[in-house]
C-alpha cells in the first residue's frame, strides 16, 4: 500500500474509519530482520510528513492510532518510539533497534551431576530447609574435602530453591503426599442409632446456585431419622452468624424432644458454636463416617425430593432468604408434616439371612400418622406443652387438597417476588 499520499489528518480520519484492520507486510526481497527496520522508517517518515511536534493533541491522537494500525505495533511501544524520534530528531539520528538477542546462552554453571549431588542430599534429610541444605552442601567441601560439591558448596539458598523446581530435579525426585484425615474433636463420627424412637434429626444443606459468581440463599433440611418429621429452613449464608439462629429455630420447630443430631462434615455444623449449643439442649452430635455415604443419605434425599421439586435449581438472590423462610414457616413445613405422604421401609429378611428394606404401597403415610403409631409404643416423646390431640386437631382444620392448594398459591406468590419485573426508568 502506498501511503504517502496522505497528507492531511482528515484524509487518516477517513482511511481509518475505512479500514479497520490493516496488516504490515514487508517489501519484496526484504530479509528476516528487515521487518522492524521498515516499520521504524515507516514511522519515521509518517512522523516527519504530519510535522508531528506542532500538532494539536487531538490531531496526535490521529497520529499515533494510524500508526498503531499501520505497523502493528502495541500503544505503549508506539508511544516509546515516538518520544526516541522527537528526542533526536534535531540530530538527524534515525530509529533503530537499540537491543538485540545475546551472541552466545549463558553459561550453565551447575550441571546435571550437581543437580543428582542435591537430590541425594534432600532424600537423605527429608527436605529440610533451604539453609540447612545449603550449610551442608558447604560443609561436604570445606570441612570434608568432597571435591564433587565444589560448585555446590557456593550455591544460594534462592537458586537451591531453583533447582529443586528444575525439570532435571523433578525427574529425580518425585514425593507423593498422602491425603491427611481431618482430625476434628467435635462430634462422634458414628451413624445415629434411634432404636426406632424419634429424636433423632439427620441435617444437610443445600445452595440455590451461583450468578456471575454471587452466592444465593441455603436451605437448611432438617429431618427425624424415624418420622420423617421434616423441617425446612433458608438463610442467606451458611457461616455462623447466619445459621446458629436458624438451628435453634429450626430444633424449636420439632414437636418432640431432639436427642440426637447428626450431619456431615461441613465446618457450617461441626464448630464449637454450634457444639455448645446442642450441648447446652444436652442432645448428642454425631457426624458421617468416611466411605460411609448412607450416613446421612435421608436428609439428602430430602433436598432431591423436597427441596428441588420445589424450589427448583435457578439463582435465587440473598436478600429473598426471609420470605422464603417466612413461607416455610407458616405453610410449606406444616403441609409436609401433616399433609404429605412419604414412604417408610419394611425391613424384610431374604432366603440368604440378609436384612432388606422394601417399601410397600401400604407403608405410605403422613409424618403425623407416623408419630402416632409410634405414640402407641412409647417410642415419642413431646415436648411440654404440645400433644398429638393438638398436631391431631390441627391435621383436621383442612383437607389434605386444601392444604396442598394453600400451599401452592402462597409459593406461587413466593415465585412471583423473585420474578418481578423490574420498572424501567423513564426518560
């Protein structure tokens, strides 16, 4: 392309609005390191053509994007060279390449032998310290007369650091760590054993997704291991300041005493807080087993069959964990308690001697219906103040359509507070 026929900078205005893209070549015949001499006369000349020390600074910035999109060459570069040719272009002395590659590598001073005389030494003291190494890479030569650590016995602790991250080193010296158990004191990590009394809650959280990296809320499934007694909760987060009030809200919930708490081994349920608060209700924590998944696998079920099915998997943001909360409170916990099936297993012993859970159609009923069979037994016990008379009358007060239908219409509102449209601005 022949340039030089622009003169004026409404005629470089004109070609870059046409051009938005434009690709330096070098002439015919020009040699492998031709490429930045022709790009340095190419500003030179476009500097000389355009008197680019008496422009205004709008028409500088004219200058400088022509010739960002003729040589191809970065902002901050093109800036350098410009300021280099105005520095001298009173003496007449030309752009040109000021750097070039080293004649020769530099020289390696520690070779391969010394890299091996390093890895003996680190295996043989487990990889202490870089000092340490180094005192004794000093000592075999000086005090001991090892002529083969005479390089060594000068080597820096940062360049030891060096050659131990050297492929060389690393092809030597391979360590393997093993995975390190976490040994927390809180809780007994052992599955809860009800002995088919209620009391005995299994807990687990569950994350209603991520938006551009934000956080949504966390609900907080809380389930009797017996009953199926479920107790749905939601919070903005799931560090201490959030959950400790909801766990007390949530285990107030339970119309029977709770004797035992069990979950996973999130640090949102194993810590001291939360220790010291079921501590003080005198109800025992327990934790899963490692390789052990059942342990906690109803309250997970839960979050698959409960949770999900209803509030489903999209981004809901924080500031909606109360009404949330609020609608599990006042309808959605007490439909689940009085009004919704689950399934209970029948323990059933196969040919072989071997205990299996089936699940019949007949063994479909309501937590509540639950509880009363096993009031029956003994096997419950309410906390003052509550009876099954009382959670009895209230089952009563609606069917169980009524009460679906309450439920859904309240979630229904529920949804539409997430999804309301947001007003526009007026002009």
């Amino acid at each position: 392309m022949d340039e030089t026929k622009l003169r004026t900078i409404a005629q470089l205005q004109e070609f870059l609005g046409a051009t938005p893209e434009v690709k330096f070549t070098l002439a015919a015949g020009a040699g492998a390191g031709a490429g930045d001499a022709q790009r340095y006369e190419h500003i030179s000349r476009v500097l000389k053509r355009f008197d680019y020390p008496r422009l205004k600074k709008a028409e500088r910035g004219v200058v400088l994007t022509y010739l960002r999109r003729t040589s191809g060459y970065s902002r901050p570069q093109i800036t350098r060279l410009v300021a280099r040719w105005e520095e001298n272009r009173l003496a007449a002395v030309p752009l040109a390449k000021r750097y070039r590659a080293p004649a020769a590598p530099f020289a390696r001073k520690y070779t391969g032998g010394d890299v091996e005389l390093l890895v003996q030494v680190d295996r043989a003291n487990e990889d202490v310290c870089g000092p340490a190494i180094a005192h004794l890479l000093r000592r075999a030569y000086t005090v001991y007369g090892d002529k083969d650590y005479e390089r060594l016995a000068g080597l820096s602790v940062s360049h030891l650091y060096n050659l131990r991250k050297s492929a060389g080193y690393q092809k030597l010296r391979v360590s393997f760590t093993k995975t390190r158990p976490v040994c927390n004191p809180i809780g007994v990590r052992k599955a809860p054993r009800p002995n088919g009394r209620a009391g005995w809650v299994r807990i687990d959280s569950v994350h209603q997704g991520d938006l551009d990296g934000i956080k949504g809320v966390y609900h907080i499934t809380c389930v009797d291991s017996v009953s199926q007694w479920q107790v749905e909760a939601c919070v903005e987060g799931i560090s201490e300041a959030f959950l400790l009030p909801v766990l007390q809200a949530v285990i107030a919930q339970f119309p029977f005493e709770i004797e035992g708490f069990h979950s996973d081994n999130g640090s949102e349920y194993i810590n001291h807080k939360v220790a010291k608060m079921l501590e003080k209700l005198r109800i025992e924590q327990t934790k899963s087993r490692a390789r052990q998944s059942n342990d906690n696998a109803l309250a997970e079920s839960k979050n698959a069959s409960v949770v999900r099915k209803h509030m489903g998997y999209s981004h809901i943001p924080k500031k909606y964990a109360k009404p949330i909360n609020a609608f599990y409170v006042g309808v959605f916990n007490s439909w689940l308690n009085l009004h919704r099936p689950c399934l209970f297993a029948t323990e059933v012993v196969s040919e072989t001697g071997k205990i299996k859970k089936v699940y019949k159609n007949k063994d479909a009923k309501t937590p509540l219906e639950r509880l009363v069979q096993l009031n029956e037994k003994g096997l419950v016990k309410f906390k003052a103040g509550i009876t099954l008379e009382d959670l009895l009358a209230q089952a009563k007060e609606k069917t169980d359509l009524q009460a679906a239908r309450e439920m859904q219409k309240a979630k229904a509102d529920l949804f539409e507070l997430f999804n309301k449209p947001k007003r526009k601005l007026q002009a």
